[in-house]
C-alpha cells in the first residue's frame, strides 16, 4: 500500500516524505478524520511530529486534490482521501459521525443549479443532516429515506 501512496503523491508532483505519506495515510485509514486526530495518529507511527506539520500537510493534500476538507457546522474540518467523485455526506446531529452517500442521480446532478449566475461550477457540496442508526429513538418518527408531501397552505 505505501507504493501506492508514493505513487500519488509523485503523480500529483509532490516529493515524498514520511510525514506526507503518514498524513495521507491516515486519511485513507481513517476518513473524516480532524487534523487533531491525524496529528496524534501520525505522532504514534513517526515517533515526533508537530501539529503544524500535520496541518501543512494536509493543506498541501488538499491544495493538489490528493484530500478533500468539508466543515460540517459546528464542526472543525474533515478530512479524507476521497476525490474527484462528486459525493457527498450524511451527518448524525447527535454523535456527528460522517458517513459518505454517493450522489443521488446522474453523474453531477447537482451542479446543474437553477441560476448559476454566469458562473462556471465544478464542484457541489451537499450534507444531508439526521439521526444515524444507533442514535434514533427506538420505534421513533424519524423520517427516513420516503419523502412526504407538505400540506398545501390555505
């Protein structure tokens, strides 16, 4: 697996380090992971690495579209090593675990906005919010995946 990793931080025109290539390890290991974790992970396989670094390298990943960072809200910021695929996440409200959910339809559905207002869009986040499994409320009315139809206002 480390070949693999060499390989994409090479492709991406990055020279190889062993912090760049635990970092993005620890991404790939460990999706939607914050860079606090990443940096005691990273400490345990590399004996001694500053925070700074780790924050360093994940910008650098991130800025070469070897990483992804989303920032759900009330949240410090994400990372993980999925790219380029247009997905997006579910969001427990109570644990805030992450979960990825491909795109609903289509290839990029999503940036098909109704006014895009002249710009040229590539990239489209959506972040479903709800309860995960483990936090709903047994026998609960949690909507899951039907939608219902609203009332129409008198």
């Amino acid at each position: 697996m480390q070949n693999t990793y060499k390989d994409r931080l090479k492709s991406h025109g990055l020279n190889v380090t062993a912090q760049r290539l635990t970092v993005l390890q620890t991404i790939s290991d460990f999706p939607h992971i914050t860079a606090d974790q990443a940096t005691e992970i990273a400490r345990n396989h590399l004996g001694s690495i500053s925070r700074q670094s780790v924050y360093d390298t994940l910008n650098t990943l991130v800025e070469k579209g070897l990483a992804r960072r989303i920032q759900p809200i009330n949240s410090p910021a994400l990372f993980e090593d999925r790219v380029g695929d247009n997905h997006h996440h579910l969001v427990c409200r109570t644990c805030g675990v992450v979960v990825d959910v491909d795109c609903a339809v289509g290839l990029r559905p999503c940036l098909e906005a109704s006014d895009d207002n002249n710009f040229s869009i590539d990239e489209a986040e959506v972040t479903y919010w709800g309860l995960c499994p483990k936090c709903q409320p047994k026998n609960s009315n949690v909507r899951k995946t039907t939608t219902t139809k609203r009332k129409a206002r008198s």
